[in-house]
C-alpha cells in the first residue's frame, strides 16, 4: 500500500513587494536580492489575515464533500501561533466544517513543524489507510523593516492531505532526522518579529543537510543517482542553491544539469511570494511539480530545516495518477492577479499590528473568502464569506 501527498494547495494574499523597491529604497544592489538572495518578490500579509485565515484559504481547497468526513486529524504546523493555550488547528476545523470526532493539534518546531505533520500522518494512515489526514504549515515570515532579514519575509500557507494511495507524492518510509539545541533563529514570545544570527543559520542548515543526507544514504543504500530532484526548505531561495551544491559533485555531469534544471523548477514559486517558514518546502514542492517535466516512479529527495534546529531528509515517488494541470492553471490566474505595492503601502501594511484590545478590522481591502473580523472579548473573530 502507498502512502503519501494526495493533493496539495497553496494561499497568500495577493498584495506584493517587488524587491527592486525594497533594494533602491535600501541602498542596495538589486542583484543582490534578485542573484545573491535568490528573490524577485514577496508576499506581504495584510493585518485582516493570521495563521488561521491563511490556513483555511488554503485547505479549503483540499477539502470537501469527497473527503470531509474522511479526515481523522488536523494537524497544523506553525510558528505564528495567535494563542499560548489553544490551537490554529481548532479555528480551522470549525471554520471547515470538519466533524467532532477528529483530533485538532498545532505542532511547532520552526520551520519544521508540517514536516513533523506529515511523518505523524504518514505513520497514521499506514494503520489507518481509510482516513486522511490534513496537514497545514501556515505563517508570516517577519524580520522587521531595514533589517538584513527584511528581504527574507514573505508568508502564505500550504495545506496538504495524507492519504492511501495519494495522487501526488507516494512517500517511502525511510527517512533521517536530526535535532540540536542551536541559538540560529528565534522569537521569544514579547516579540512579533524573529531574531535571528543570520550567517550563521545558513551554516547550520547546510551541515545539517549533509548530516540527514548521510544518514539517509546508509540506511537505503541509495545514491544521489537515483534521485530526479530535490525539494528544500527555502528561506530564500539561494539557500537551497546552497544545500544541493553541498551535494552536488556525488552527481554525474548529465545529472548536475538535470538537478539544476529542477532545482530552477522547484524555485519559481517561492522567489515570487518569500518565506513561509513551515509551509516553504511544500511549496516548493507544488513549485516542482507544476513547473517540471516529472514521470510516475520518479524519486523526489525533501530536505526540510527548523531552526532551534530540527533537520530531516526523506524522499518519495511520483505517483502514477500524477496531475498538475489545475494547479499550474491556479497559480498563473494568481500571479497575474497581484497587487503590487509602493514602498509607502508596504510599510504602512507591515506595521499595521493587531491591538491588544478588542477592535474592528476594515475588510475593504481584503478579498479573500476567510478573513479576520477583529478582537471582541479577547476572542479573535473570523468570517467566512463563502457561507
Ligand atoms: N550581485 C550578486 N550577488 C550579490 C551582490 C550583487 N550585487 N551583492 C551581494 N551579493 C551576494 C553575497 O555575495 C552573498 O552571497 P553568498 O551568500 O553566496 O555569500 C549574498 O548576496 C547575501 O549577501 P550578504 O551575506 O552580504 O547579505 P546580508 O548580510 O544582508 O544577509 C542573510 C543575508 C543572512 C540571508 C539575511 O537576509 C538573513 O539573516 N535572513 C534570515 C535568516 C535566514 O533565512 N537564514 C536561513 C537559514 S535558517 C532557516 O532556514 C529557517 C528560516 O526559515 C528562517
């Protein structure tokens, strides 16, 4: 029985920074960002969204009357949590209209929390092949304005289902994985931007890399030759370039190119909407599945990285039933719907900031179908505009 990605969908509001404006108003060279960064764009994320919005705008679009009462957990990997206590993943299964006889739990590990979904799943649905499992990786990635990281936000969320005999992704069940207690990337609860030792951090995303590619490749024998691409967590897209050159010389001449040719594929999302922290490899994944020219069987290698530091390698095959034209036509309809925003726009919009007091939101701006409303009691309020 396979196991693995059955669909997988993507969410980020359509308002936009070109980073050409950000590097002239920076003082930058723009091939900085565009070449040394890996980034054209990024998304910018209005105060009317949160974790949990831009979770159902995404999952919305993998669940339905088909497979609703399918679903055996929720589980939602983010590190923009809105609440200590209670989890995105509750909001969202209310505002899905998912039973009760389901388990809702965030999961939070950097970047790494819907890795952990995902393998959770996995290992789920291998005793449960009739139900699925709905995995969300959903934040907004916040730096601060002119701070070296500022190139390196974006936001958005993926959602995925775990299925048997997934129409996607058939994961196979070895994987390695690695965690350490490293001071790399951090947000301590008083504050709504991270801090982060940025060199650094990009050390220990490729060592751990090449630790989980080892220990992967002593478990299953298997070699870089048997792999058609890799997906990786993107920060920024340069930093996956990083991790495959790390790896990158084990590969035949013909190889390399087919690797970098991929790699191209699996970047062209993300270079256009920036980080999303937990749902960064997903959507580089959907990235590569829509943009390159994959066959059934084929073996994809997933790098995924959590700073704190939290790293796993695992792999999987394209399934037979592999289909991409409905995605490829949602994301060329979403780009070309975009707003770009002035320096001004994106400045004012970043520094709108949730109040800690009870407040109504102006929607006038926000067309999506799942939108925050305010605070009314301390209680977040959301509105689903498609009821
Ligand atoms: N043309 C082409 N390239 C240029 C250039 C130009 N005109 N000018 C500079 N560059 C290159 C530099 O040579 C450099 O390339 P290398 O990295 O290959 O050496 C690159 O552009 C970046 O230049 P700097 O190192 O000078 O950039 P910086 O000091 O301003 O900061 C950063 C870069 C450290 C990535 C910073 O943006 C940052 O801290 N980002 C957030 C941290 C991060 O994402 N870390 C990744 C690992 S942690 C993780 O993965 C978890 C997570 O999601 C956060």
């Amino acid at each position: 029985m396979q196991i693995g990605i059955d669909q997988l969908a993507f969410y980020t509001p359509k308002t936009y920074l070109d980073l050409v404006d950000l590097a002239h108003a920076r003082g930058e060279e723009p091939d900085k960002y565009r070449i040394g960064i890996g980034q054209s764009e990024q998304a910018v994320i209005p105060v009317t969204q949160d974790a949990v919005t831009l979770a159902a705008n995404a999952a919305v679009r993998v669940v339905d009357d088909t497979n609703r009462d399918k679903i055996a957990m929720v589980l939602f990997g983010t590190e923009s949590g809105i609440d200590n206590s209670k989890s995105a993943a509750i909001y969202l299964k209310r505002l899905l209209k998912l039973p009760d006889n389901i388990r809702a739990v965030e999961i939070k590990q950097a970047c790494y929390g819907a890795t952990a979904g995902v393998q959770f799943a996995h290992d789920y649905v291998r005793l449960h092949p009739d139900k699925q499992v709905l995995v969300i990786g959903a934040d907004i990635a916040r730096y601060g304005l002119k701070t070296p990281g500022e190139v390196t936000q974006g936001g958005g969320a993926v959602a995925l289902t775990i299925s048997a005999e997934p129409k996607l992704l058939n994961l196979d069940d070895a994987t390695a994985f690695r965690s350490e207690d490293i001071m790399d990337f951090w947000r301590p609860l008083y504050r709504t931007e991270a801090l982060v030792d940025g060199r650094f951090s990009e050390n220990v995303y490729v060592d751990f890399f090449k630790a989980v590619w080892q220990d992967y490749q002593q478990q299953t024998k298997l070699t870089i030759g048997d792999f058609t691409a890799f997906a990786f967590h993107l920060p920024f897209t340069k930093m996956g370039l990083k991790g495959l050159r790390a790896i990158l010389p084990e590969a035949s001449e013909d190889q390399q190119k087919q690797l970098m040719t991929n790699f191209e594929a699996s970047r062209q999302y993300n270079r256009q909407v920036g980080n999303l922290y937990t749902g960064s490899l997903y959507l580089s994944l959907r990235s590569l599945f829509d943009n390159a020219d994959l066959k059934p069987r084929q073996r994809i290698g997933l790098f995924s990285y959590g700073s704190g530091a939290e790293g796993e390698f695992f792999s999987g095959t394209i399934s037979d039933a592999f289909d991409v034209q409905a995605s490829r036509r949602w994301f060329t309809d979403f780009f070309r719907s975009r707003q770009r925003l002035t320096m001004t726009q994106y400045e004012r919009l970043f520094s709108q900031q949730l109040p800690d007091h009870d407040v109504l939101l102006d929607l006038s701006h926000d067309d999506a179908r799942f939108v925050l409303t305010g605070i009314k009691h301390d209680q977040r309020q959301y509105l689903d505009r498609g009821e």
